[in-house]
C-alpha cells in the first residue's frame, strides 16, 4: 500500500480575497509559510519513523509522539480554519439555519455565543485556538480552547469553527491588537461550511 502523506490544501480563495480583515501579505505567509512548515515537519516525522523501524534503530518515542502530535495537529487546524473563513461578499454575518438554531439552543443566542467565543479567543494564553466543537457523546455544542495546536483537546468531538490566534496569524496587519483581529473575523465566518460540519456530526451520529 502506497504511505499516504500530509499535504497542503490550496486555499479555497485568492490572497486579496479576505482584504480588509487580512492582507494579500499576511494570508500569503499565514498558508505558504507557516502551514506549510507544519505539513513538512508532520511528514519528516512520518519519514524518520518509516526509516527507524525499517532499519531498526531506536527511537525516543515519547518526544517523537510530542513532536508528531504538534506538527499533524497544526497542520490539520489550518487546512480547517481556511475553509471556515470566505469573501465577505460570499457569506453573512449570522449563522445559516441549522447551527443557527443549535447555537441558539446551546447558548441562549447568538450574541451569547459570538462573546464566549470572543473572550475564548482573546484570552488565551500564548499561541493557540478558539473552536466551537460538536460533542457526539452528549449532543452539546462546546467551546474549546486549544493551547498551541494540541493541548486541552476532548479527543472525539468534530471541529466546526476555528480560530487561529497564534501572532503569526494576524501580526502583520493588527500588531499586538488581538481583539481587533478577533472582531475582525466575525465579518468573514464561511457558515455555510460550520453547517455542512455540524450535517457530517449528526449524520455520523445517526449511522
Ligand atoms: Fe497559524
């Protein structure tokens, strides 16, 4: 069976299209650069492991599935968060039926979510994310703060909307001013896609 690599997604979009709320600039090194080194280092892993155990050699497994949980995990969050942003002219401010009703039910209304969502992004610690997530287990709709790319994750539930808060994402165009990025994106959320994510939970659920 042929080995099956990471690999980085073209954008669904060109560079000017997210302007103002990013740059051709800052979108430019955000996936060309930053994604990419994530997919590259991802599949390093995956080649040393692969050459390791053909030729028998130690590994230090501990730091290697740090290492691989890092790099596959940011490399998977920014080919989703790429497809949860679109044109302005492309999508609207609210949700879209479905995970607009749900949002409603999870969280009283929408304004109630876009704030926890908000402060959860503005308030994390270093590097790291803002989702909404859908928890199969309990049908509930969570909010998740991901440190990093890989750290305070509940394995299992389906990632709906990410935010990416790493300076790296927004420093060229906001400075230090996270806030302003943050409310920035609320204008550009693709809910059409956090829709078609939630369909695929449920759908998954009901099989
Ligand atoms: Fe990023």
């Amino acid at each position: 069976m042929k080995t099956k690599m990471y690999a980085l997604p073209a954008l669904p979009y060109d560079y000017k299209a997210l302007v103002p709320f990013l740059s051709e600039e800052q979108l430019k090194i955000h996936h060309d650069k930053h994604h990419k080194a994530y997919v590259d280092k991802a599949n390093e892993v995956l080649g040393k492991l692969e050459i390791a155990r053909r030729e028998g050699t130690k590994i230090d497994v501990k730091a290697v599935s740090k290492n691989l949980s890092f790099q596959a995990a940011g490399a998977l969050l920014h080919s989703l968060f790429w497809k949860n942003l679109a044109p302005k002219d492309q999508t609207q401010t609210e949700p879209t039926k479905i995970i607009g009703d749900e949002i409603t039910k999870e969280f009283s209304s929408f304004e109630r979510f876009r704030k926890e969502f908000t402060d959860c992004a503005i308030n994390c610690e270093g590097s790291g994310w803002a989702t909404l997530a859908y928890d199969r287990q309990t049908n509930h709709l969570v909010i998740m703060q991901i440190e990093k790319h890989n750290i305070n994750i509940i394995p299992g539930l389906d990632l709906l909307l990410v935010l990416d808060v790493w300076e790296h994402a927004y420093y060229l165009d906001y400075k230090n001013e996270r806030p302003k990025y943050v409310e920035a994106f609320w204008q550009n959320v693709n809910w059409q896609e956090v829709e078609i994510r939630l369909d695929k939970a449920i759908l998954t659920l009901k099989q």
